[in-house]
C-alpha cells in the first residue's frame, strides 16, 4: 500500500504528463477523462465522482456533493481549469476532505502555464 505522500506524487506526476500534452485552455471535464486515462496507465486505484453525503443530526442527507476522483482510496483530488484558484475553491477541497473522512487533499488547475503552480495540496 502506497503512503499519502507517495499517492500525492503519482498523481502529481500524471496531472505534469496530461498537461504536457494537453496544456491549458480544456475544459475541466477533458483533463478529468485524461487524468483518469494516465492514472490507469500508472496502475493506481481510483474512484470517480465520488458522492459525498451530508450528515446533519443524525440524517444522511444527498446533497450532490461529488469528489472528481479519490486516488488510492486516501487522496481526494479536485480539478480545475479557471484562470486563478480562489478561496473558495480551497474551501471546497477542506470541505470534501471533512465529509469523506480522508485528511490529503490536492486541487488541481489546468489552466495555468506550468501545471505545478496550479497545484495546492491541503492536509487535515
């Protein structure tokens, strides 16, 4: 079993490749379905659009909150393609990190020249 750190690295690895040949300018759902492409390449484990519920009181609510991928069933990973990552856009990543449960988070924005600087890794 992979450790966070080196989960969090795979996947790194795979957004630098998708960006190398995609670079920025797709929409978000194009580098989600390459990103899902080189992590099968890689052979690592993931989950798509993974459905977060809501608890509230007791009650298990649907509230259509959905991770785009959980990698190795420890790293949840948000993609982007906007011009800047906002607050709120890491705000959402905590938020996704609380009701999953998992405590490694990255968000990930394609829309910027070099992919690394579009990266924001967050652990609870």
């Amino acid at each position: 079993m992979l450790l966070n750190q080196e989960v969090t690295e795979a996947i790194i690895g795979a957004a630098i490749e998708v960006h190398r040949h995609r670079g920025p300018g797709l929409l978000e759902a194009a580098y989600e379905e390459c990103l899902c492409h080189e992590l099968r390449l890689r052979e690592l484990p993931f989950q798509r659009q993974m459905p977060l519920p809501v608890t509230y009181k007791g009650i298990h609510l649907d509230c259509g909150f959905r991770a785009d991928l959980v990698v190795g069933d420890t790293v949840i990973v948000e993609l982007k393609s906007v011009e800047e990552i906002l607050p709120v856009h890491e705000a959402q990543l905590l938020t996704y990190l609380r009701l999953s449960g998992k405590r490694t988070g990255l968000l990930i924005n394609f829309n910027v020249p070099v992919v690394k600087d579009g990266i924001v890794r967050r652990v609870l």
